[in-house]
C-alpha cells in the first residue's frame, strides 16, 4: 500500500468543538468500514482552515471516494516517496 497526505480545506475547522471533531472522525471510520481493508486512516492533523490526514490506500481515487461518501472535501491528494525523521542526520550509508 501507498502512504498519502490528504489535504482538505475547511474554512474554519480549527474553531470546531472537540465533539464536532470527533462526529467528524466517527462518519470517516464509518465510510472506512464499508470500503474494506484496502484504505486506512492513521493520524490527521487540524488547523485553522484546513485538515491534513495521513491515509494508507492502494491508490489517490480511493481516497477522493472516501472524502466523497463522507461529505468530507478532498483538495488534494500527494503520494509520499519516502519518510525522514531527525535520526537521518546521524545515520550512517
């Protein structure tokens, strides 16, 4: 599977109450159940206008068929190529 970061433009979503974020977070594990085994939602991250949700998926249209059945917009959909964190400063080739 291929790791994607989601962005989704919501004017405003930082503002939400914790209950709304979580109504949110309920109909996307919802729709997730019924896509099956092939997508998988691991973390996303709020700010003030917008969400971006990292999502295992085998491909970008199964995500925009995700956002689509939630109601939940999908602007853009970028594939990772690869993941660094600070150890990569200190490790050896």
């Amino acid at each position: 599977m291929n790791k994607y970061v989601v962005e989704r433009n919501i004017p405003g979503v930082g503002k939400m109450s914790l209950s709304d974020l979580q109504a949110v977070g309920r109909k996307s594990v919802g729709v997730l159940a019924d896509l099956g085994v092939d997508i998988q939602w691991l973390e996303s991250f709020v700010t003030a206008d917008k969400i971006y949700c990292v999502y295992l998926a085998p491909d970008e249209d199964l995500i925009r068929e995700h956002g689509r059945l939630c109601g939940i917009p999908v602007s853009s959909v970028v594939r990772i190529a690869r993941v660094i964190d600070p150890t990569i400063a200190t490790a050896t080739s």
